[in-house]
C-alpha cells in the first residue's frame, strides 16, 4: 500500500507536467493524465479513496507548475 501512496505523490503531476511539456498545452496534459488515472481505476488499481484524493491533489500541483513552466517558455 506504501508504494501505491508513493505513486499516487508523484506519479500524476510528473505526468501532467511530461504531457503539457511534449504538447505545449497543459490542458492536453491535463486531460491525457487523467484518462490515465481513470484507465487504472477501471482496472482496479486504485482501492481507496484517500488514493483519490491523493492523485487529484498531485494532478493540481502538476498542472499549477506545468503553467508555470510553459509560460516561461514563451
């Protein structure tokens, strides 16, 4: 369950920001990490809730950052 916590930490804003850097658009990003996330859950690999809130709070942290980056590319 650790590892899983861990993931949920790092793994969706690291995502988000990956994404939005390869397509220069943090909503692409944004919505191609979702659909990820989403694609796991209907797996099954996400049991719990706090899990949940865990990956929307990285998936925020991401997307605040990955606008951060991307506007001072431009």
């Amino acid at each position: 369950m650790f590892d899983k916590v861990i993931s949920a930490i790092f793994l969706p804003g690291l995502l988000v920001i990956l994404f939005s850097r390869v397509t220069y658009n943090r909503i692409i990003g944004l919505i191609l990490t979702v659909a990820l996330i989403a694609a796991s859950a209907y797996k099954g690999y996400t049991h719990t809730f706090p899990l949940i809130v865990i990956d929307a709070a990285s998936l925020t942290l991401g997307f605040y950052y990955a606008e951060k980056i991307l506007k001072k590319d431009v």
